[in-house]
C-alpha cells in the first residue's frame, strides 16, 4: 500500500511539473533593426557630419583625415572620372564614416550636392570605390480646402505649404482673379502632390490638379489639360473648358494693393488741386517688378517731370497701356515684350508721394478703366478634347466641391 502511494504522488508531482512547463509563456526577444543611411548601417561607424565652409577642398577635408598628401593626390587622381572633386560647394553637407577603433581611420566619403543625390567614396577596399545614388521620391497627394481666413500666400503657409504653391496659383489666376481682392470668408480647395525624399523629409509642390476659388460670388475652377496628347503644353481651363488665360493680366503687379483708383476728379495729392486720374495705382515696395500685362511693342520709354519714368506698350490696333513714376526701365523703344514679361520696377519718380505704379489703359485711343473694361478672352475646346476633358475632371471637381462643403 506504501508504495502504491509513493507511485502516486511522484505521478501527480510529474503531471504538475508538465502543467507548469505549458503555462510559462516563452521569452520573446524584439530585434531592433539598425538604422541605416547612404546605404550602410550607422552602428559600424564613428561618424562625422558637417557642412562645407568656405575654403574647403575635397583634398583638405581628407587631409584632415591624417591622410598625407601625396597619397591625397593619387586619391583625387582615381576618383575624377567619377566624382570631380571641383564640384564641391559650400554649405552643402557631408558625412564621414570612420573606424570605431581608437585610430578613426576614414573608410567612406560621402558629399551631397543637392536635397535628391550623393556621392559615396569608399576606400575600405585596395581598389577606391566611387558611385552617384539618387534618394527615392514619393509623390503624396493632397487636398486643402474651406474658406480663406487670411491672405492665400498666409493660407498656405499655416497648411506648411511650400510658398511656390501661391506664385503658380497666382499664375495660373493672374487673367481672372485678382488676389488682392479675395476676402476672408471666400471659399477655395486646392488639390496637389508633393515631394518627399526617403517617404519622410518634404521636397516641395510637385504639380497642382485642380483648384478653384470663390471670386466676387463666383466659383472660379482651374483644371490643367493638354489638348495635344502628344504634346508637353498644359493650359489651365475652367469646369465647362473655357481656357482662363484672357488678353489681358488683371494687374501689372503681383500681391499687391489698389492705392487710388480711375475718376474723372481727384485731390491731387502732389499738386493739392482737383482733376482727373485716368490710371489705376498699385502701391508696392520700391523694386518690386512691373510686368506687361499682354504682348506688344514698346511704343514709348522715357521721362517727363510729370509721369517719372514710364512705359508706353502698344498690344493691337486697339489697346494700348501705360506703366509710370519707375524706379527703373527695363526695355526700350521698339523693343517686341511679351506678356508677363518684367518691363520695370516700382518706384516714386514724377509726381508721386510713394513707390506705386499708376497703371493707364487705351481703348481706340481713349483712356478706359481698365477695372470696369471687359476684356476679350480665349474660346473654349470643343469636339473629343471637350469630351476627354470632362472625363477627367469630374471626379477631380467631385472631390474639390466634397472638401469645401465640410
């Protein structure tokens, strides 16, 4: 009997021992990858990053290194073909990948030109290696929208938006909106990609794809399309495929303010009497750039005690425009401009209390507001462009409308 219980308990001590054994959960152990750049993996390394400052060479930086000179001039020697050391410029950075040993000897070499690419120069080896590698691109794309709150340029900028964006939106706009008369409250959404190098670091607006804006109570779209599949030339056209680029720009400067407007009597603020101001005044620094606001030829460029400095273009048989009070004159008499082109910059010359440009219009030889006057625009696309283009920008409509309706 005895021993029929010693049997018993060293079975049931058996059977708990296994009971244990299977609810010991087993020791999971997380590999940390190693972080990893250029192509080698940093733990391996001493490294050293920095910037090129001025009076840097590719052959004093090595020298640095403990590497005399002679064997400085063999190195360039081997790598030229590959890499001309010329090339290197300040402020670019560079890194270098040394032994982990006491001695920090240089193993790589590695100089960025730009955000995109990098050489490497690897002397691990007897035979000194030298490649080029471009950084992977990933294009993400995005879409803003609601109602303006502040100026677009600010707008953006809070949405860290690369400040390009505004400029070619302002471009793009330049012969139907005038931005300086967006107000807060005005709706708009704007649909883009952007660049980023390695998935992670931003490398600014790649493309705009759609966008519209709320103009005086009117939604404004702009779509980009070529109509020539075969070809590289993109217009931008609105939701029914009219084209938005006019005869004429809104204003000859871009972002800037309407100081005095086209009446047929104004207090003179120079002269202090009442007469006529047949222009428009746009107030900006002194130097920001006039552009012509269509294509012709400089029909005057010079300077009377009243006008300053100023330009006279003349665009058909029946328009003509002025631009005064310049800091500068660009172009000449008889020269052919096109529109858009710098004919100038702002300045206070003449009769004028502060840098602005007074912007005058012709019409069939009489002076016009240009503000009232309704320019002529292009003709819209018809036949399978027409169709072609509705296609594609419907679901890009669909999804602006969706944002500014949140």
């Amino acid at each position: 009997m005895k021993k029929i219980f010693i049997v018993i308990i060293a079975l049931f001590s058996l059977v708990s021992c296994k009971k244990t054994e299977e609810i010991v959960p087993e020791k999971v152990v997380k590999l940390v990858p190693k972080k990893s750049e250029f192509g080698f993996v940093l733990a391996d390394f001493n490294i050293v990053n920095d910037t090129i400052e001025r009076g840097d060479t590719f052959g004093t930086l090595l020298e640095e290194q403990n590497i005399g000179d002679r064997q400085v001039y063999d190195i360039i020697a081997k790598v030229r073909d590959s890499f001309d050391v010329r090339t290197i410029r300040i402020n670019r950075p560079f890194t270098l990948l040394r032994s982990k040993d006491k001695k920090h000897n240089l193993e790589v070499f590695i100089y960025q030109p730009d955000n995109l690419s990098y050489y490497v120069v690897d002397f691990r080896d007897t035979a000194i290696v030298v490649y080029k590698k471009i950084k992977p691109i990933t294009i993400k794309r995005r879409t803003i929208g609601g109602v303006l709150k502040e100026s677009l340029s600010e707008t953006l900028g809070n949405a860290k938006i690369e400040g390009v964006l505004a400029s070619k939106i302002a471009k793009i706009y330049a012969y139907s909106i005038d931005f300086m008369k967006l107000k807060k409250g005005d709706r708009f959404a704007i649909t883009f990609t952007e660049r980023f190098i390695n998935d992670t670091v931003y490398d600014g607006v790649e493309e705009l794809e759609a966008s519209f804006f709320e103009y005086r109570g009117k939604i404004i779209y702009a779509f980009p399309f070529a109509q020539n599949p075969n070809s590289d030339k993109i217009e931008y056209y609105d939701e029914q495929g009219k084209t938005l680029k006019n005869f004429f720009l809104k204003s000859p400067i871009k972002f800037s303010r309407i100081s005095s407007r086209f009446s047929s009597s104004r207090f003179h603020p120079v002269q202090h009497r009442w007469k006529a101001h047949k222009g428009t005044d746009y107030a900006a620094p002194r130097g920001t750039p006039i552009t012509v606001t269509a294509g012709g030829i400089v029909e005057q460029s010079g300077f009377t005690a009243g006008n300053g400095n100023f330009v006279k273009v003349k665009h058909n048989g029946t328009y003509s425009t002025q631009y005064l009070h310049m800091s500068k004159i660009l172009v000449r008499r008889g020269q052919r401009v096109n529109q858009g082109q710098v004919i100038g910059l702002v300045g206070s010359t003449g009769l004028a209390t502060g840098p602005h440009v007074c912007y005058r219009f012709w019409k069939n030889g009489k002076q016009v507001d240009a503000l009232r006057l309704k320019l002529p625009t292009g003709e819209p696309m018809t036949g399978n462009n027409k169709s072609r283009f509705l296609a594609q920008i419907t679901p890009l409509k669909f999804e602006l409308d969706s944002v500014a309706n949140l």
